[in-house]
C-alpha cells in the first residue's frame, strides 16, 4: 500500500477494531479513534488511540489538525461509526431520527471535511464510510436507521464527484449484519446464521484503500455474506 497515515474512525468497535489492527498489519500508520478510551485499549500497541466524539464538528477538525501536526496528514480515513435503533416509520421519534442522523451520517460528513483539505493539498487519498443494506434496499422496522444510512450512501457518492478531481477516492462498504456480540444478543440464532465477521470486511476495507483499488471510486461495495 502507498498510503502511510490512517485514521480509523469508530475504532472502538468490532468493525473497527478489525479495520485498525488490519491496516496496521499492512503496514500503515493507523490512528484509532473512539469516544470510548476503554474499547481502545485491545488494539496493538502499535496503533496510535485518540477519545474523541466525532459527533462534533468542532471536535473534529482539532483532532485531525492535531493528527497532521503529529503524525503527518492523512492518506486514508475509514468511518466505521455506526449506530442501530430499530422501529417502524408509524413509531420513530424524533429522538430516534436525530440520534440517527447525528451518529451515522454527521461523523462522516465531518471528518470527510476535516481530511479533504489536507488529501487535497497531497493530490492524493482515500475515504471509506460503512453504510448498511438497508441503505440500498430499503426494508421495514427500521425507519430512521434505514434514512439514515441512505443518507450516508447518497453523502459517499456526492463526495467522490466532489473530490475525485483532487485525487482523492471515496467508495463505502455495505455489510448486512456483522457477527458481534451485541447483534448476538440482538438477534435470532437465525438470522445470525448469515452474519459476516468484522474481519472479513476489514479485508474488503484494507483492498479499498490499498492501490490495488486504484480504478475504484464512488462505489458502494455490497457486503451481505450467504
């Protein structure tokens, strides 16, 4: 891989964690962030831990601008953050919509904008967001998740023809269901059946910013599993 700096978004997490320790092993100099300190903890000693809420803009752009002062700026950004409230449209909340849209689409539009002007300046970078398939194919009982991770397809695809001509490569990976402790506790034994683990995404995340995935850009990469 050519790129050196990563940051790692939603590092704290199954997804993640994989993602960080992944990119790591593949050489790069990854920076995990979380708003959790203690989820971080577990990843190798080699990657740089950062507790910070990207749920704030304002957070957000003194992080990375610290990131570049020590570190180095980033070549590639991967936004694992994510959250899930199930509900039918007739009984979302407003809470619900806006814990929603602030969790799952407000992080990568941030940190998206916080990254792009150093990428830029670089001529080169690469962006992953995570998206779901209820995103793409819209499906009941999750209302304000499914807006919302649509929110974050059409955001992924807005930004690649944004940045594309500066060099810089925007895709997002769509995962149905991850095989997690708390989807476990979530979900059937049936459902889980067909979970994917955060480790086999991570792979298909570290192909994405690797030059291997040099030709690829404004795509929204399903990732269903059986």
């Amino acid at each position: 891989m050519s790129a050196k700096v990563a940051i790692v978004a939603g590092a704290g997490g199954a997804l993640g964690h994989a993602t960080a320790a992944a990119l790591a092993a593949a050489g790069l100099t990854v920076v995990a962030v979380d708003r959790n300190e203690h989820a971080l903890r577990e990843l190798p000693d080699r990657v740089r831990r950062e507790v910070a809420d990207t749920t704030d803009p304002a957070v957000v752009t003194r992080l990375i601008d610290r990131i570049v002062g020590e570190v180095g700026p980033p070549d590639v950004l991967v936004n694992t953050i994510g959250a899930f409230r199930p509900g039918d449209v007739l009984t979302t909340t407003p809470e619900t919509l806006r814990l929603m849209i602030d969790v799952n689409v407000g992080p990568a539009l941030w940190l998206s904008q916080a990254v792009a002007p150093h990428m830029r300046q670089q001529g080169s970078g690469v962006i992953v967001h995570v998206t779901a398939r209820p995103g793409i194919e819209p499906s009941g009982g999750m209302a304000a998740y499914s807006a919302s991770k649509a929110a974050l397809v059409q955001l992924t695809r807005i930004l690649d023809i944004e940045l594309r001509p500066h060099g810089i490569r925007v895709n997002a990976v769509a995962p149905q269901l991850l095989d997690t402790p708390a989807n476990r506790a979530m979900f059937p034994e049936e459902v889980m059946a067909h979970a994917v683990a955060p480790e086999a995404i991570a792979d298909v995340i570290a192909f994405l910013v690797s030059d291997a995935a040099a030709p690829v850009s404004g795509a929204i990469l399903p990732a269903y599993g059986a």
